[in-house]
C-alpha cells in the first residue's frame, strides 16, 4: 500500500501535509496565547494566521488566489449535514494520516488525478454521486472504488482503487471524498479554537456590518503592530490584567460600554482609555485603568484576531466578496 501524501503530486501533498502544519500552527498558536501573560498583541500575527487559513489547500494563483476564495467549499462543503461532517472527522482524525491507497498510482493516474483535481477546485467539475463507504464486515468486490474507515491503524481510512482504468466519475468520488476529509478538519479544528472560551457565541452573533466597522477600526493603521500601549501597565494593573483576562474567557465577563475611539493622538484628553484608529495603540490615563477600561482593553483585542480569522474563512466560502474597507486616514 501506498500513502497518500507520498505521491509526489501536488494535492495530496497540500491536502494531506500543507494543512496538517497549518492546523499544527493554529493548535500551537492557540495553545500560546493561552500561557501569554503579557500585553502585546502584534496584528500583523492575525493576519498571518488568516493567510495561512485561506492558502493551506489552494493549488495554484489562479485556483486561490491571496484573497482565498475556493469555489468547491462554496458550492460543495457548506451544505454538508451535521452527522456526516461529525463522520467524516472521526474519520480524518483517527490516524496520523488521514487516507491511503490500496495500491500505487500509475503516471498516467497521477497524471488525470492533477488535471481532474484542478478543475474540481477551478471549474466546478464534481461527481454525479459520492464514493462508497464499505460496512464494517463489507468486503471490497474489485470493481469500481471504495473506501473503508480504519480505526487503529495509521491512517484514518483505506481507499480501494481497482486494477482497470478508473472512470472520471471515479476520481471526482474520490477527489471531493479527499476535500471533505480535509474541510472537516478544519470545521472541527475551528470550533476546538474557541471551544473553551466562554465568549465564542457572543462573537458569532456579530453582524457583518459589526464586523465590517471593527476591521476598519482595526486594521486601518499602517504599522506592523497592533496594540501597544502609551505607557507600561503597572504590576498591579498587570495582575488585574491576567485576572480579567482570565475571567473574560471563562466566565464570560465582558463591559456593554465600548472603548473610547479617537482618530489621532493629538485628540487624546488623557482622561480615559482610548483607542486611536491612525496608530493602532492604547492610550492609557496616568492614574491606573479601572476593572470597566481594564475589559474594553481585553475585548478589543480578542476581537481583533477573532475578526481576521472569521472573515478570512468567509472569503474562502463565498460569503465575502474580499476583505472590507479600512479608513482613509489622512
């Protein structure tokens, strides 16, 4: 038997490898902020991380693109149901690899499995019906293609490939099988980021106008770091950091008054907190923040990664066009 990710094609190599170090980034990234107990929150990280969501499976400039738009997550992997997608992730998660072929490719199958793999993603060329999963005492007949999921062994599940030429029909089957492997991971992986902190519904429930307005607010500095501070916290504003942070996430503690916004620092009064749109910094009153300006300050800067990330996965599922306007700073 021969792995998938082995073959020395371009798919299977960015489905199978490309993703699993973007999902390792985004579990090593999370787990990190996490144990981060300081106050800097560099922006241009969240956008990074975007970038790596929407690029992690293109195939090429004009399949992605940067913006990371896919056709086939619109038109094929939003609508699929709730047990399926649950099945599919145990699936893809129960092995350290997450499919394999019965046998090897010939260079002609590698050959049609690109081009027909480009114009699933590119032209919108997918299957009449989907690849048959065999029963748990089901045998493979021989004939025509199968998969079985394979709990215990390293990989997540067997794909039977037959010794005659396969249909066209055949490698779409097995192609959009692939993709929903790898689109379940990253649903799952998704829900896992936020799955335990307490503010995850709350930020859901956000419009695209809200969000429309904090990406313009947030993103519309040009500098390479987002969020630092006119001055150092002071120990004890420190520790009310952590605490409120904490309580932020787990709790779901959180302040109905917004944070000051001005659009330059010559505006800043010095009496509050505020945040100013052309520099993308805190501006903090001399005396220490109170608990209310202590949350402002932890709300806005959840929002700011939380915002990157769920309007770059939009983008990549049709819901967005591209990624909203920022002001025009003067």
């Amino acid at each position: 038997m021969r792995r998938i990710q082995e073959i020395e094609i371009e798919l299977p190599q960015i489905v199978l490898e490309r993703a699993d170090a973007a999902y390792a980034q985004i579990r090593q990234q999370a787990s990190q902020e996490k144990q981060f107990t300081g106050k800097r929150f560099p922006r241009a990280a969240g956008i990074l991380l975007a970038v790596v969501i929407l690029s992690v499976t293109a195939v090429s400039a004009t399949a992605a693109g940067i913006m990371g738009y896919r056709r086939y997550l619109a038109e094929r992997m939003t609508d699929i149901g709730t047990e399926e997608l649950g099945h599919l992730e145990m699936v893809a998660g129960q092995g350290s690899v997450q499919a394999e072929f019965n046998r090897g490719l010939t260079a002609r199958e590698q050959s049609v499995y690109e081009q027909l793999t480009r114009e699933y993603e590119e032209d919108g060329k997918y299957p009449v019906g989907q690849l048959h999963e065999l029963a748990e005492e089901e045998n493979y007949s021989g004939t025509g293609v199968a998969v079985r999921s394979t709990p215990g062994e390293e990989y997540g599940c067997l794909i039977y490939l037959p010794d005659t030429v396969l249909t066209e029909e055949e490698w779409l089957e097995i192609i959009e099988y692939l993709h929903k492997l790898d689109y379940s991971l990253r649903e799952k992986l998704w829900q896992q980021k936020y799955s335990e902190v307490s503010y995850f519904d709350r930020y859901e429930q956000m419009t695209d106008a809200e969000i429309d307005e904090l990406y313009a607010l947030l993103a519309s500095a040009p500098v390479d770091v987002w969020g630092t501070d006119s001055r150092n916290l002071t120990a004890e504003e420190q520790s009310r950091y952590e605490q409120w942070t904490e309580k932020y996430e787990v709790e779901n503690a959180y302040t109905e008054s917004p944070i000051k916004v001005i659009t330059d620092p010559e505006e800043y009064d010095g009496q509050e907190l505020a945040y100013c749109i052309s520099d993308a910094m805190f501006y903090e009153p001399e005396r220490e923040l109170t608990d209310e300006e202590m949350l402002q300050l932890i709300d806005l800067e959840h929002k700011n990664q939380y915002i990157f990330e769920r309007i770059g996965r939009e983008i990549e599922c049709g819901k967005r066009a591209g990624w909203p306007q920022t002001y025009h700073l003067q």
